[in-house]
C-alpha cells in the first residue's frame, strides 16, 4: 500500500521533469539540460560553414617491394607507375573517407638458386592492377596543432588505410620453363586475377597536403599495398607444387618466404575542394578558432567613454540621460536628474520648508492655517 501511495505521489514529478527537460525544434534557446549552448538550429547544408567535398587526381611511380620478384634488384630500379582518382568526403576536421581508384604497373626481376637459376636466367614479370578501396583520412596537423600557433595554416599531414578489391594481370618469362618455345612447347607464365571477394587488399600511407587557395590542394603521397596474395608479383599460380621443394616447378614462390606480395607507391596529386564557402573543413581546426578568439578578446583595446556630453547643472547624472539638464545647484536628484520632491506639492525639496506635508509655492511648501 505504502509502495503504491509512493509510486503515485512520484508520477506526477516525473512527468514534469520530462516535460521540463524537453527541447521542442521550436526552441529558440536551449535549457540547461539540452546539447548545445547557442541557438538550436537544424544542421543541414544551409546551416554548413565550410565545404566537405574534394575530387582528387594523381600519379607517380610504383615499385613491387617485398615480393619474390623486386622491382629494385641489383642496385637498378625497374620503374613502374600508378595513377588515382578519388571522391573525397571530410566528416569532421580531423576524420575524412575516400572512394578510390587506382590504376597500374610494375616490373619485377628475380633469379632461382643453384642449376635451375643457371638455366632460366634472371626472369622477368610484369603486373598489371586495378584497385577499387574504401579509405579513410586522418588530418594528423589538425589534432597536434598547438592552440597558440596564429600562423597561417597552409601545410597539413595526413595519415591513410583503407580496404578494398583489386584484379590484376601477371607475366612472367624467363629462358628456361617460362619462354616461347614450339620445341619444346612452352609459354610465359600467366595470371588473371578477377576481381572478387578473393581479391582483398590492403593499403596504408601518409601525405603531406599544401592549401594552394580555396579551390586547389597540392600533396605528396606514399602507399604501401599488402595484396595478401603470393600471385601479385607474377611468381606463380601460388599451388601446392610451387612451394613443394621436390616438385619439378619452377620455385619463384619460394624465394621470399611472404605468403603476401606488396607494393609500394609514391604519387603526386591534386585536390578540387568542391563547394561555395571560403574554406574547407578539413583546413580548420575548432579548438584554435576558439582559443584565437578568446586571445583577441583579451588584447582588444577598448574606450569606454562616460558623460560624452558633459554635466551641466552638476547634479551627477551625465547629460546623455540627464532629464532636467537645469537643476539648481544642491538640489537632491533621482536616476534621471530630477529633483526630488517627497511631499509631491510642486515645490522641490531644496526648497520646501515641510519636506514631508504637502503645501503650496507661496508658503514654501507648508500648509497653511486656518482660523
């Protein structure tokens, strides 16, 4: 019974707090309890500062790095290349997403161990790709920017990694199993990877951006790309017999122990920051807007001017509100410069006789006698 009397007594309160605690999107301001300190207003486009798309374009150079077969053997460079195009989007000013496509090639030597090296020579491969990846953006400048640097902020690094699908297309010749040959018959090795689910890969890296104006960046980008495939480097079907020693294949899958083939690319881009505002999200940092602001409210110079116009009749109360600029000297005042008159008779208080009894001008402010 107790329980239940508390549960009703109880109800009412609750329903109020619910309903004090509320915010309707008719709000103007919010309550105390409410997200937010400013005016409630909806975030949508309109409500937007800064712009948050980008289209990129780059290219450079690729090397195959730790695979079977090295674009970089015996001090010489086997050059490659790779090209990008990317539609960005930057979700704060710190985390940004990427859809990104890449297009590329590299060349890759090796030599086999022992006779077999001896027979075939130094073998060569060539890698053709086609990369699709959801990547993310770290704006690593905009998270270690100290709060009192008010230079001007031009050069950002970021830090990349995402996932995504990839088909690539390998050959692989060499003067012995691997060549063009009708006596015997044989022919180069080669690899077609379809892009599927078995086609994962992997790629992280950094950048370093340069904010040309509102509309351009410029950045210097280096990827490093895990293919998670023994395949990629063009050393083999990646079968059982390519890493059984005894088998009478070639062993190109076996001279880097990896089960992976990865690749490493360094690349020049820009950026076409799409939209109408001045700025861009991902070139503002929140934290030193507020602290700049709050430094130039503390060095900002201001006069404050009173009684522009003076005090003429000296009673205290500047002429710029001052309601009777006249008033006789030694005369009490109210906020407005009025004299005081307690009695309210007409006759100020300077004056008056009788301050607290009524009383006409003629007799100062007292009541006459009767008799």
């Amino acid at each position: 019974m107790k329980l239940g009397l508390l549960l009703l007594a109880t109800l009412p309160i609750a329903t109020y707090a619910q309903d004090s605690i509320a915010v309707t999107s008719n709000d103007k301001y919010p309550n105390t309890f409410s997200s937010g300190s400013a005016n409630v207003q909806p975030f949508n486009n309109k409500a937007k500062r800064f712009n948050d798309w980008s289209v990129s374009v780059g290219g450079g150079v690729a090397f195959m790095a730790h695979s079977d077969l090295k674009s970089i053997t015996d001090k010489k460079i086997n050059w490659g290349y790779n090209t990008y195009v990317s539609l960005d989007k930057q979700l704060t000013h710190v985390v940004g997403i990427s859809l990104i496509y890449q297009r590329g090639e590299t060349t890759q030597k090796a030599q086999l161990e022992g006779a077999a090296g001896i027979a075939a020579g130094v073998a060569e491969a060539k890698t053709k790709y086609n990369q699709v990846a959801l990547m993310g953006d770290v704006n690593f400048s905009n998270i270690f920017r100290r709060v009192d640097n008010h230079s001007t902020f031009r050069w950002a690094m970021h830090g990349y990694a995402g996932i995504g699908l990839m088909n690539f297309n390998t050959s692989l010749h060499d003067n012995n199993e691997f060549r063009w040959s009708t006596t015997p018959a044989r022919i180069p090795l080669f690899i077609n990877q379809k892009l599927d689910i078995n086609s994962v890969y992997y790629q992280f890296g950094v950048g370093l951006k340069y904010n040309v104006s509102k509309l351009i960046d410029i950045e210097a980008r280096t990827m490093y790309i895990i293919s998670g495939d023994d395949e990629f480097d063009g050393g083999g079907n990646a079968g059982p017999a390519d890493y059984d020693v005894t088998s009478k294949v070639s062993k190109y899958n076996m001279i880097d122990k990896r089960r992976s083939d990865n690749a490493w690319t360094v690349n020049l881009g820009v950026s076409f920051k799409l939209g109408k505002h001045t700025s861009h999200l991902a070139w503002h940092d929140p934290l030193q807007e507020a602290y700049y602001r709050t430094y130039v409210l503390e060095n900002q110079s201001t006069d404050l001017v009173v009684c522009e116009k003076g005090d003429l009749d000296n009673d205290g109360v500047c002429d710029d509100w001052d309601r009777q600029l006249d008033t006789p000297a030694g005369a009490r005042v109210d906020g407005a410069g009025v004299a005081l008159d307690m009695d309210l008779d007409g006759v100020i208080d300077l004056y008056d006789k009788c301050v607290t009894v009524p009383g006409p001008v003629e007799n100062n402010g007292c009541p006459t006698t009767t008799k």
